[in-house]
C-alpha cells in the first residue's frame, strides 16, 4: 500500500516558509519545523528529502505567491510613483508590526547563504532580476506619462532603484524607523523627477 501524506502540502510549505523566513536557514532547527508545521519530522523528510530541500521549495514559494502576486498587485496602481512607493511601503509598514523587521525572505537568504550555494544564488539572481524589471517597467511608464524625467536612463535608473531596495531590506533588519525607512523611498522618487 503506498504511503498516504495526511497533510496539506501547501499549508505545511507555508508554515515552513514563515519559519525560515524569521529565523534563517541555519536557526532554523528540524525540530522548529516540526513544531512550526505539525508534520512529524518522518513524513517532513519523505516529502521533501532533507531541510535544504524544504528550505528550496520554501524560496520557490515565496517568489510564486509572496513577491509574485505582490508585484503583479502593485504594476496596477493608477500611477507608476504610486507602484513603487508601494512596493517599499509594503515592506516600510512591516517595522510597525511585533516581530515585524524579518526584512524580505529572499535578500535574507542572500546574505547568509548565497555566496556559498549557487542553487540559492541563482533563485535569488532571478528575484532581483524580477524586482529590477517592475521598476523598469513603472519608470518607463512614468516617463511616458510624464511622471519622470524623460532624460533619465530608465535602465539605470531601475538598477539604482533595486540597489535601494536591497538597502532598505537590509536595514529592516537593523534599524527599523518608519522615518528613516521611509527616505530612502522618498530619495528613489525624488531622483525619477
């Protein structure tokens, strides 16, 4: 008889997801899993092989649903300043939330494990390149509606805009006053006019 998993995958993916996500890859015991998912640590192995394998479909979820939706949502704004304020308002209002300042799950495994596993650095190169590519496509829709300055190199505006971004992701982490947070979002627009 084949074994039968008794648990939603999707939930149990979630819960896991979260539970990286505030502690970190290395933090982040089986038994935290366990505890975090209510899957026993057996079945927890048979569906996934091992924590790095969890800790993979946990990234690929993350970039699906978190960052994925969350762009698309934003790309609708009525205005292209409007979309990029938002997406660093999105993670601006998370410092006033308790437990808060876990930053973005994909620029926190960046930092502690990139350098050292290329699977995770590709996953993480493609969510820049994802990230980097919204903020071309409201900088370009900016210009055309006359939002942004039409001289600017969108290009390298957009490259410019990511590199706040992963600031701002950082000092999440470290420092997070909504103030302090919210200019560097205000230094973003204000160089796209």
């Amino acid at each position: 008889m084949p074994w039968e998993k008794r648990f939603d995958v999707d939930e149990v993916l979630t819960r896991a997801m979260q539970t990286f996500w505030s502690h970190g890859f290395e933090a982040t015991s089986m038994q935290d899993l366990v505890d975090a998912t209510g899957v026993n640590r057996a079945s927890l192995y048979a569906t996934y092989g091992d924590k790095r394998e969890l800790f993979l479909a946990s990234l690929r979820k993350y970039g699906g649903e978190v960052r994925g939706r969350m762009l698309a949502d934003l790309a609708q704004a009525d205005t292209a300043a409007q979309a990029i304020a938002g997406l660093f308002d999105k993670f601006i209002s998370q410092s006033r939330e308790p437990q808060g300042n876990w930053g973005c799950f994909m620029v926190n495994s960046a930092l502690e494990l990139a350098a050292h596993d290329s699977e995770i650095a590709e996953l993480v190169n493609a969510a820049e390149d994802e990230i980097e590519a919204f903020f071309l496509a409201m900088i370009r829709k900016g210009q055309q509606s006359g939002e942004f300055n039409m001289q600017l190199d969108a290009g390298q505006a957009a490259h410019h805009a990511l590199a706040a971004m992963l600031g701002l992701l950082v000092m999440i982490r470290s420092r997070p006053e909504e103030d302090y947070l919210g200019g560097v979002r205000d230094g973003v627009l204000n160089s796209l006019t």
